[in-house]
C-alpha cells in the first residue's frame, strides 16, 4: 500500500466529556474519530467531572478501532495541565489544543507531554482558530511536524468571533486554502470546521463537498445525524475509483512500459496521476477495512 500510516478520519464527532449518554451512544455510532470535549461545550462547573469521564471512557477499550481524541482547555485556563496530563496518561490517540497563537505553543505542549507520555502514544492536534495562528501557520506546520502535531482541525465559531466576522462560510474559503497548503506542506492531516445546523443536511453536505474540493481529510461533527454524510463524501466515490483503476491498468499495460506520459480515457496522464491513483485506490482499500 502507498499510504501505510493512512487512517479514515472522515468523521470526527465531538461530544460533550459531561455527557454520559453521548458516551455511550459514541461506541455504537459510524464516527471514524470520536473528539471527547472538555472545553466550549463543559460548562466551568462541570470540568473535572468531563476529565474524569474522558478517561474512563479512554481506558474502557469500548470503542472499537475509532481514533479517540481529547479536546483539552487552553492553556491560560486552570484546567490546561490537569488535562492534558490526565489525557496523556490515559492513552488518548491525540490530544486536540485549543487556542494555539503560534509555534511556541506546540513546543511548550510537546515538552510537557515527553514528561507524561515519553513513549509517544498520543499526538498533538491544534485547533487552527485564533487570527494569530493563521498569520502563523507556516510557523505552527513546520516546527509542529517535529513536535508531535499531526492535524490542525479549524474552528470557524471562534474565528468569526474574534474576526468580528459574521457567521458565514464565504468568509473563510482564502483561510481554508492557506491552512490546506500549510499542513499539507509540512505532511498534516487537516479537518474541517463544524456545521452547526445539524437538521440541515443538504447544508451540511454542501460544505463537505466543498472541503474535499479544497483538500480536508474530513470534517469535525456535532451531531450523529451527520456521521453518514460526512463518511460518504470524504471516501472516494465509485467513479473516482474506476477511473484510477484505468489509469493503473493502462500504465500496467506492456506497451506503455517505460512511458512517462501517456491517453487515457482522451486525457493526458503522467506518472504523477498514477501515483495519485495508486493513492486514492490505497484509502478507498484502507476504509473498506476499517469498516470491517
Ligand atoms: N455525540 C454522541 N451522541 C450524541 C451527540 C454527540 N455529539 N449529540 C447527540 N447525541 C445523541 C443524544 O444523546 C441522543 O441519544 P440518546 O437518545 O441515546 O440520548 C441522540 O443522539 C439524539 O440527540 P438529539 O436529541 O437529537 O440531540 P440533543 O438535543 O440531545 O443534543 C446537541 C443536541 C447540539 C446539544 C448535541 O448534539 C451536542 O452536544 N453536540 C456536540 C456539541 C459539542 O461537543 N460542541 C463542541 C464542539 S463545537
Ligand atoms: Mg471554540
């Protein structure tokens, strides 16, 4: 396979950590990563509580083969360190940082988790959603590749608010490209924002469509109505398929053996559409089993 370390990350549902029905609910659901909150939707009272069930939940081996994040308070709150410690030790796949300003801030988290996590079983995932991180996110793809982060996941409630902006997706398309090239740059994965209208389908598959266009792994979820949506859009549609299957068939056929261009289907493809298709047959493969 070309792409051995790929994983589906098409769906990634938050929950509220205070919430136990959402809990329970999260280990019968399609989600392919569940982001167990304990910032925005915890109320102040109910924080230490969401930790503690974070960590059960962690450590209960109930959720099967989902990727199971945890979305930890900022780091200029009293719950920061407790957190992120308590995340760390309880194995979560990654931690999700809110509020990340700059490079700075991945260095000082990653130095912290070496010291509860030295054997390296939980990333480091930045919410992309501050006006300071998008004027660094060259900075924050480059030094973080090397500091455990491996996604940025945007935040366009709390971008808005600080821009002053209004809650409206056009907004967002300039940032949308710059954070794609910015971790695609530097080998991150990178999710969508979420889509708060969770009875809108038709809304909600819209931005999906518009996300894959850009290049997103997938989108971050507040509702399980929107699990499906999100999983069939962000996996690789039957047509899409059939036509790297061409492609592969036709730089496999002897008498292009040796070419680096070739027709197929009326259009010229090189050796990098092949690659491309290789791709694209490898995680249509790897959602099939992951599905299993
Ligand atoms: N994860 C898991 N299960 C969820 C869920 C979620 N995000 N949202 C709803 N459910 C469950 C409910 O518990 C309910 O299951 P149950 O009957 O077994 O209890 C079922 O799905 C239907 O829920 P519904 O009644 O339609 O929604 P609600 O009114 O209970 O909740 C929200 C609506 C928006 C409050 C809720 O979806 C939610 O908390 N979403 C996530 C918010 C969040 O994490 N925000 C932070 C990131 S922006
Ligand atoms: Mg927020």
């Amino acid at each position: 396979m070309n792409a051995p370390t790929f994983r589906p990350r098409r769906s990634c549902l938050y929950m509220p950590a205070s919430n136990p029905r959402a809990l329970a609910k999260a280990k019968t659901l399609a989600a392919d990563t569940i982001i167990f909150d304990l910032e925005d939707a915890v109320a102040p009272d109910a924080k230490e509580e969401a930790r503690e069930q974070a960590c059960a939940a962690l450590q209960s081996g109930e959720y099967g083969n989902r990727e199971l994040i945890v979305r930890i308070n900022a780091t200029d709150t009293p719950w920061f360190a407790q957190d992120l410690q308590q995340a760390c030790r309880s194995k979560a796949d990654a931690v999700l940082v809110p509020k990340i300003l700059s490079a700075d801030d991945i260095v000082q988290i990653s130095d912290l988790m070496d010291a509860y996590d030295p054997h390296l079983n939980t990333r480091l995932w930045a919410m992309i959603e501050m006006p300071l991180a998008i004027l660094n996110l060259k900075e924050i793809a480059a030094l973080g590749a090397e500091h455990r982060l491996t996604t940025f996941v945007m935040g366009f409630n709390d971008l808005a608010k600080e821009m002053h902006a209004e809650q409206d997706r056009s907004v967002f398309g300039p940032v949308m490209t710059q954070a794609v090239i910015a971790a695609r740059a530097y080998g991150l994965n990178i999710i969508d924002s979420v889509y708060n209208d969770f009875s809108d389908p038709i809304g909600l598959e819209a931005e999906c469509l518009e996300a894959k266009k850009l290049g997103f792994d997938g989108k971050s979820l507040i509702h399980p109505a929107q699990i499906e949506t999100a999983n069939w859009v962000f996996a690789p549609h039957a047509d899409a398929i059939a036509e790297a299957e061409a492609i592969i068939a036709a730089f496999n056929d002897p008498v292009n053996a040796g070419k680096g261009v070739i027709v197929v289907d009326g259009k010229m493809t090189e050796l990098l559409h092949l690659k491309q298709a290789k791709q694209l047959v490898a995680i249509a493969e790897a959602i099939a089993a992951f599905g299993k």
